[in-house]
C-alpha cells in the first residue's frame, strides 16, 4: 500500500463563465457550466468524481476548494501516483468538497453529465462521475508496482518508451518490410488460430435483466457477469479496454486448456461483476480479445490464472501494446479502444502511425515519433492509450451540436 496521497484544488471565478468553464478550469465529463453550479456543488458536503480535467486559474478569490484525501478504502489507492508533471488519475477517489452537508432529501450534485442529464447525488451527498486526472503540487512519490495509468505516466516517459522501441523485434521487422504493416498488424495474418469460447453459451448476457446491448458496440459478445454493459456503453465509452491473448491452438489438448483458461477467468469475472466481452479476429496476436471496463481488476485475473496455464500461449509481436505485470507481452497485451472509435480501432491507429513513419524515411526520431502519434491519436509514451486531448476534442463538439 502506497502512502496517503493528498490534493486540494481551488476553482476559482471568471466574471463570465463560458459553457464547460470556470476561471479556466477545463470540466471535461463533469460539464460545469455557471458559477452557481459549482456553489450548489458546495452544498453537497462530499462527491465522488469521475471523469473531471482541472488545470490551473487566475488569481482571483476561490469559490470552492475541492481536497482530496485518497486513503486504504479508495479504488486502487495504491496505484495512484502523481507523474513528474504532477498528473494523478484519481480513480473513483472520494473528494470532499468543503460545505454543509444536506441535512434531508438526496440533493443535486450541480453537475451534468456527458450527456447533459442532471446527476443526483444520494443521500450521503456522493455523486460518481467517471474516471478523474488532476494537478496537483508537491514532490513525485516513487510509482507503484500494477497497472494503472498513473504509473504508465510515470514509468514511460516519451524518450524513455521510444528508446526501448528502438531496439525492439517489432522495429526490426518495421525495417525489413513498413513500419505501416508491422504496427498495423498486416505482417500478422499467418500462423493464427481462433478460439470460440465454449462457456459463452452456458453464460449468455441476460438481456431479460440488464436491457438490449446498444450495437454501437460493435461485435463483441457479452458474458453475464452482473455487469450492466449497456450502461457502460452508454455513460463511459472512453473507459472500454481490449486483452488480445494469442494462443497456441495446435493440438486438441491445447484447444480443451485454452477453454479451461476462458472458462476460468469468466467465473472470477463473474465473482467481481466485472463487465466481460469476447471477440475473434484474423492476426495471430488476438485469438481471442477480451473486452471490459475493470481493466484493473481484470489484469489480476489474467496476472492469476495465466501463469496455471503456461503451454496454451502463442509467442508473436503485439504491436504497440501495454504490458500486465509478470504476463509474457508476446502472450498477452492491451490497449484502451473507446466505443466512440476515436481515429478507428487501435489497428487503425497504429496503421496511421506506422504511414507517417514511412512517410519520413522510417525515422524515429523524437519529432517524428511525437508527431506520428499525433497523428494517430495516442500518447507518445503510451501508444497503447488515447490521447486525453483527443477525448477533450470528441466532447466539447459532443457538446457544440447538443
């Protein structure tokens, strides 16, 4: 367990508080709008905020100071660290907003979510709001061992991660063929093979109970788990993450560990209510991808039941890719793959940011790295993430044709 990390942020004012503003404090999924919101958010004596981006503001008289204080009982305290710029991704922290608590009634948190719906807060004054990255001061702890996106900022700084690229398999192969095919995956479509998880029919997504999943999430299949998919759809299409897990297939004994394998890691799915989808493409780094919106949780799944299984694994490149902990990343990879389908899939993605190298001769210097990923929409230390920038974009012309 890492030590207690503590932020306190102040909003401050403008004399005209422009729609998703105040004093120049970007509310990304938060979407405050006037300054009466945030009074009325002091109200509420606590909230759990979510998907909220605060940077810093004039000097003028705080209206509201929002102190964090993220102990043992918050959502992966011990993965969350500030980066050497002072960004933390708070999680489902809880954040004390300083103000009288609702003495009755469940009262309005002030805040709108991405969709513009008021958002209540219940009876203790907490509302959730998403997933949260804020400023904060003060020295950088040491990061903390797991997956997290808090450490990935903290670990892999740009040179650092383009260093360790450059001497990689994956660019060798970019040099002997296209940096376009290698991270695109086309250079992937031999030697794969597919599995169809048998367990899926013995645990089919209760539609009965949970409500039609919305097709805009494409073709991946649900597992019930407890989980209500299609609200994560719905209200966090940014926070979806894809396992693509390739596998050896090659012989029936192979075929019955690699259902083994699925089957077990549903029913420790199934245990937490984590959310739960599975899809089969033609690369032979994902022969089976497993979607989810715990993408925490369930690369303890994968950390737990991968190494009970050491001779179902197929060892090839997993372009551009995270790593889990203690998982072989020629076995196992990840990356964030919103809903929304910012600049496509992550093969696409990486399709464009494998052009623009080949465009450039096939440099990867630090400029052309940075501007590749640009291009590509994702961070130049973590290809496998989008950039929050793109996200902020998607939003404020979400929010221009509401």
């Amino acid at each position: 367990m890492s030590e207690r990390v503590q932020t306190t942020i102040t909003l401050r004012p403008e004399e005209t508080a422009a729609a998703g503003t105040v004093g120049g404090l970007s509310a990304v999924h938060a979407n405050f709008t006037t300054r009466e919101q945030i009074e009325a958010a002091s109200t509420t004596g606590s909230l759990e905020i979510g998907a909220l981006a605060l940077d810093g503001g004039p000097d003028a008289p705080p209206i509201v100071t929002l102190s964090t204080d993220i102990s043992e009982s918050a959502t992966s305290s011990d993965k969350l660290q500030p980066d050497k710029t002072g960004l933390v991704n708070l999680g489902h922290a809880q954040m004390k907003i300083h103000g009288p608590k609702p003495e009755t009634g469940q009262p309005s948190s002030g805040f709108t979510d991405a969709s513009g719906n008021n958002v209540q807060a219940d009876e203790n004054g907490r509302v959730d709001l998403g997933h949260a990255g804020m400023r904060t001061r003060g020295s950088r702890p040491a990061p903390s061992p797991g997956f997290s996106d808090a450490k990935l900022a903290a670990d892999t700084a740009m040179e650092a991660y383009l260093a360790s690229l450059q001497g990689s398999s994956l660019v060798a192969l970019a040099k002997e063929h296209s940096f376009i095919s290698a991270f695109g995956g086309s250079l992937s479509m031999r030697g794969s093979y597919h599995l169809k998880p048998l367990a899926l029919k013995d645990n089919p997504y209760q539609t009965a109970t949970h409500g039609r999943i919305p097709s805009k999430n494409g073709f991946s299949r649900a597992w019930e788990t407890g989980a209500n998919v299609g609200d994560l759809v719905e209200n966090r299409p940014f926070d979806r993450y894809k396992f693509y897990l390739s596998l050896d297939l090659s012989t029936p004994q192979k075929q019955a560990q690699a259902q083994e394998f699925i089957k077990e890691v549903h029913a420790l799915a199934r245990e937490q209510k984590l959310s739960m989808l599975t899809k089969t493409e033609d690369h032979n780094y994902d022969s089976c991808n497993i979607y989810t919106w715990s993408p925490d949780e369930f690369s303890g799944i994968l950390q737990q039941v991968y190494k009970k299984y050491p001779d179902i694994w197929l060892s090839v490149e997993h372009p551009l890719q995270g790593a889990i902990d203690a998982v072989d990343p020629k076995h196992i990879g990840y990356v964030q793959e919103p809903i929304v389908g910012l600049k496509g899939s992550h093969s696409a993605r990486m399709v464009a940011l494998g052009r623009f190298i080949d465009a450039n001769d096939g440099r990867l210097s630090s400029d052309v790295w940075q501007q590749a990923c640009k291009e590509a929409g994702v961070r130049p230390d973590a290809p496998w993430l989008i950039d929050p920038a793109l996200r902020e974009g998607y939003l404020r012309k979400m929010r221009a044709e509401e």
